[in-house]
C-alpha cells in the first residue's frame, strides 16, 4: 500500500479481490505443526480446529464453524455474545488472532500443500551444493 492515509488504507483492505482475501485468511500454526510442516502459517478453513490467542476469548479453542473472506472473519464454535434481548450471535474473529492446532485435511489438494513443502526440504537437504562431490 502506497498512501498512509487511514481512509485510503481501509479502502484497500475491503475492496481486494477474492484471491488476495483469501491470502490474507492465513493464521499460524501451533509449534507442532509448525515443525511437522515446516510452514508457519496455513489458510484457515472450515472444520479446522483453532485456539484463540487475543481478545475476550483468549485461551479457548474449537472447530471453525464458517470462513468470511469479505468481512475477514472465522466464526468459532460456542464463541457467542449476548445481544440486549437475551439471544445470543456468533461472533466473528479475525484469523491473525487465532492459532491453528489441528487442521482438517480431508481435502487432498491441501493435503499435498503441506507435505510438498516438507518434501522438497528435505531433498534440497540430501542434493550436493554446487562445487561439493
């Protein structure tokens, strides 16, 4: 972003494509992943397990219900807040304040996101450098 003007930095943040929202939707992994994976951040997605690290609900965790990449917000299960009528909403978090602990992998093109990474450090880790025999 060029401008440091705030109203032009909002402007930017909501009116992104679909395909930089959902680059923005990435939270970090929690430290076993993170050295399974060797990733530091993954796509949120629903059905993955979260524990929320910042805000009111700091210290709990639980499946992502929904993802919404235009208002880039994760809805948690149980995560409520009682509105003046006595009912209760979901409330939204922003992915930067939560820690993925357990991912959904069912999806297999996101199964070979994580382990292709993996893989290709460690055959980097087994080839020769350049001027080594």
């Amino acid at each position: 972003m060029k401008s440091s003007k705030p109203r032009k930095q909002r402007k930017q943040i909501y009116s992104r494509n679909i395909s930089v929202l959902k680059r923005a939707m990435h939270a970090h992994l929690s430290k076993a992943l993170r050295e399974k994976y060797q990733k530091r951040s993954f796509g949120v997605k629903k059905d993955d397990t979260v524990k929320i690290v910042r805000g009111k609900f700091r210290g709990k965790d639980g499946k992502i219900e929904r993802v919404n990449l235009e208002k880039q917000k994760v809805y948690v299960e149980g995560i409520q807040k009682a509105k003046a009528d006595g009912t209760f909403s979901k409330l939204g978090i922003h992915p930067s304040n939560v820690i993925i602990i357990e991912l959904d992998l069912k999806d297999k093109l996101r199964k070979e996101m994580l382990e292709g990474k993996t893989k290709a450090k460690e055959t980097a880790k087994e080839k020769p450098k350049k001027g080594e025999n």
